[in-house]
C-alpha cells in the first residue's frame, strides 16, 4: 500500500487507528482454548469487530515466536485474515549488516517469490544506512524505523545529547531521510512523550509516524494527536491490549467493539478539525 | 554454558573460534541440492569437520527466517547437530519493550517450558534497560548485546560523540554494566576497527568479546587479537564466509577444514602468548 492509498483510507475511514494483534495466553480470554485454534478464533473476532474503524494492523512477532515452531506458518495465517484494504505492519525490530538485512527483506517482504501481505517492518537505526537500505528496495513496502520508543529505557541511549546538540532519536531522524523518503519510510515514536513526539514532526513534517504506548502503556490519544497530526503529516496511532484484552472473558468481542469504537469517533473529531490545517 | 566451562574449553580445545552458519543458497556449493536436506548435508558437513577446533557456532536467524515458515524448525533441527561442549549463539538481534522481549527471551530460551539449546543471543542496545534485563533472567544464558558492530553504518550512530565525550558505542558498554555481569552479558564488537575494539576491551576489562567481521568483511585475526584478547578478557572471533565458502564446489569440506585448521594454528599460538599476561 502507497502513501496515497493509505491517506484515502485514512479519510475514508475517518480514523488513524492501527490496531496491534499481539496475542498472549497470559492475557486471554478465559472462554478460549489456550491452543493456536482458540487465537485464531480470537485474532479473527477482533479483526472482525475492529476492521470497520481500523487503517493498519500491526502483528508483533515475539508473540507469534514464543509459540513455537509453528508460530512463524501461524503469523502468515493471520495476515491472511486481514482484508486486502489495510495495512499491515510486522513489527519484529529486526536489522543486521547488509547481506543478512537482505534475508530478513526476503522472509518479510516476499511469499514464494511473490510480494507478501506486509507492507511495512519495523527496524533498529543501530546498525545504520546499510542495515536499512536492503529493506528500502521493495516497491510499496515500508520500513518503520525505530526513532523514539515508548518504553523507559528510551532514556538510556535514545534521549542521549549527542555533541552537536541533537538527541540520539533526532538525529535518527535527521541522518536516515537521506536514506528513504515519504513513500517509503515512516518513523516509530512512542506516545509517552509527547513533546518529543512534537519535535519528530518538526523534523520530518510530511512522514507517517507511527505512535504506539496509547493506552495501556500511559499516552494519551488527545495528547499525540495535538503534538504530530498535521493535514499533510499522518499518523498512525498503534493501540494493543486497550482493545484485545478490553474484557477478559467472552465479553471480548463487545469490548474490543465499543473500545475501537470510542477512539475512532475520537480520530473523526480530530480528523475533521485538522484537515485545511497545516501545522 | 557459563563463563567457567566457556574458559575451560578455550583453554582445552587451545581455540577462540566461533564458526558462523548462515546458510546462503546464493553461495553454497554447486555439487549439493539446494534444498532444506542440501542444507542439512552442508551444515553437518561444516560443523563435522569444523568442531574439533570450534569452541561456539553462531546461527544468524536471517538466513532461517528466508528459508520460509519451516526456517525455525529448520533452525532448531540445525542446533540439535551441536555436540554439548560448543556455546551456541543466536544471531537474531532482538529487542522490544519489556513484555515483548519475555516472549523473544521465551522463543529462544526454552523449548517445550524447558531450557533450550541455545546460551546466547545477540541484543540491540537501542531500548535501553527494560529492553534487555528480560534476556538475563534464565540461568546459564546471556545476552551478546551489540555494541560496536563490523559495518559502515556504524558510524552513522554508534561512531557519534555524546556531550560528555564518550562514543554511542562506549556509553552502550558503560551503562550496560549495571545491567548484567560478566557471567551473562558480552558484548558484540566488530573486528574491522581494532583501535575502537581496543577501548571496549578497557571498558569492560573481563566481559567476553564476540567479534564478527574476520575475513570476508576485512578484520583480521591478528590484529583482534592484539586489541582484545588478555588473560582475563575472553574473545571469541566469528568466522562465517570464509569457513563455509572457503570452496564452493565439492571440496567444500576440505576447504572448510583446512580453514579451520589454520585460524586454530594461529589462536593456539596467541593463547600460548597471552596466558600469564594480563594486559
């Protein structure tokens, strides 16, 4: 999917809701069997009562890998639950030196030979130009690059002055729009500082950020819709567990309804009031 | 494995080598299918003759995962070919929020609720604290947490000085210090800057140093060795093309064995060299 298509959607839909399918037995709704069955089940009733108000979907890997060997055939057969009308986002961080970015390109991007139903990934900045740019080469895929997270440890390395002035995630962002452009690279700031969250869309006015951390983890949609959407910066704003474990028992699919719901009719407000704005 | 038995087989096997297994059909030998069995046969071929002189294997996840959905049981099947005495590494360089990196630490970790083969995993710093502490909770394994890596994109961001004049890089292995010990935390330095691979080894006088980028991307054995190895500071350099391509036709075991012979001969001679010094 395109940066055009995924602004039409965008509008459409009247929502910039990214929905995470993170699923974790320890969470689960008590009705299901803990079985890959019982996941499908619930993975696909949340696709269904989520997709009407939902742009993006994001499928955090550790979750389909701590399932075994069978987690990874099991990942794509979620994403084939997904309509074709969405984004689909793996976010398994990954990045490594050039040649072997070149493999996790191919295990992300292509399906025997053909382009997959992910079209974006999200990737570590770490390693630099040549540890990203392998990701870059797929026409209409995306990476994610990570930027600014919203877990604490984002203080240890990422908040870090570098000596001309910068913080670390700024000068990620900075450095890497040599390496991709609007169409192709979109960054991954955490919702949990959202005057950082602001200082990212100063620096990168017209790329999709997507924002995760909203709810459980403590950021606030109002908060990252007022620091980063613009009329002509998107956002994709990346709620979990708010959703998925709204209820854990078989009240689940009701919940994760009303829960999507409420934030969509938030994103039309906000939406409605930003379009014609640019700043 | 810890740190004892790890020091007892470098001194046994008189080798510091890390032979790396990433299966790559774009370079494997002509004479074998390429097929899951044409990579089973090459890697029990490589690790056959490989192992007499190998003190760790490393598995790079990429060169799995493009393997398709049957590359992690592929993979797991790879690790069960190890004999019980060779430390053997993950690459799959990992990291996300803490609940995330549970289940990555889960995945690689255990198998069926108990410990898995695997004793390390490559880590990026990236996160922070919160990012990494999951993978030093299970007892006998460790975290190989990236710090200066073997690719020209390291200088983009780890190269870079910090207001208080350490690099990205230095300050990774700094402040990581207060997050595991030298029993479950080393550190990934690349072997093409030996000067830079110099001061990590001060920093982290004891930490065992795991050294990609000998041969085919430049570093050189004997000058890591002169940067890094003391009688206290373990290294392990990791060797991957140069062992498994060393031929690409049917004399591909024999080119692997006289590849390994050779970095052996030359490890034994700077042990005997280092053991007594300390500096």
């Amino acid at each position: 999917m395109n940066r055009t298509q995924l602004l039409e959607l965008i509008r459409r839909k009247k929502s910039f809701l990214c929905v995470g399918l993170d699923p974790d037995y320890n969470q689960f709704p008590q009705s299901l069997p803990h079985t890959l069955d019982g996941i499908r089940q619930f993975l696909s009733d949340i696709i269904e009562v989520t997709v009407p108000h939902a742009v993006a979907y994001k499928l955090n890997t550790a979750f389909f890998e701590a399932l075994g060997p069978d987690g990874w055939s099991f990942f794509w057969q979620i994403t084939e639950l997904l309509p074709p009308d969405v984004l689909v986002i793996a976010d398994a961080k990954r990045g490594d030196i050039g040649s072997s970015a070149a493999k996790y390109a191919e295990a992300f991007f292509l399906r025997n030979g053909k382009p997959s139903r992910i079209d974006a990934l999200t990737v570590f900045p770490y390693m630099g130009q040549d540890s990203v740019s392998p990701f870059l080469q797929y026409e209409g895929k995306w990476v994610a690059l990570l930027a600014l997270t919203s877990n604490s440890g984002a203080e240890d390395f990422q908040l870090k002055h570098l000596s001309r002035g910068t913080m670390l995630f700024e000068e990620v962002v900075l450095t890497s729009q040599q390496w991709g452009n609007i169409d192709n690279l979109m960054y991954v700031v955490g919702a949990t500082r959202p005057e950082l969250l602001r200082r990212v869309r100063a620096l990168a006015p017209q790329h999709v950020l997507l924002v995760p951390g909203i709810g459980h983890q403590g950021g606030s949609l109002a908060a990252v819709a007022e620091a980063a959407l613009t009329a002509s910066g998107p956002v994709l704003a990346a709620v979990s567990r708010s959703i998925l474990y709204a209820s854990s028992d078989n009240t689940y699919k009701d919940a994760a309804a009303a829960a999507v719901q409420n934030l969509q009719e938030y994103m039309k407000f906000v939406l409605n009031k930003t379009e014609g704005t640019d700043s």
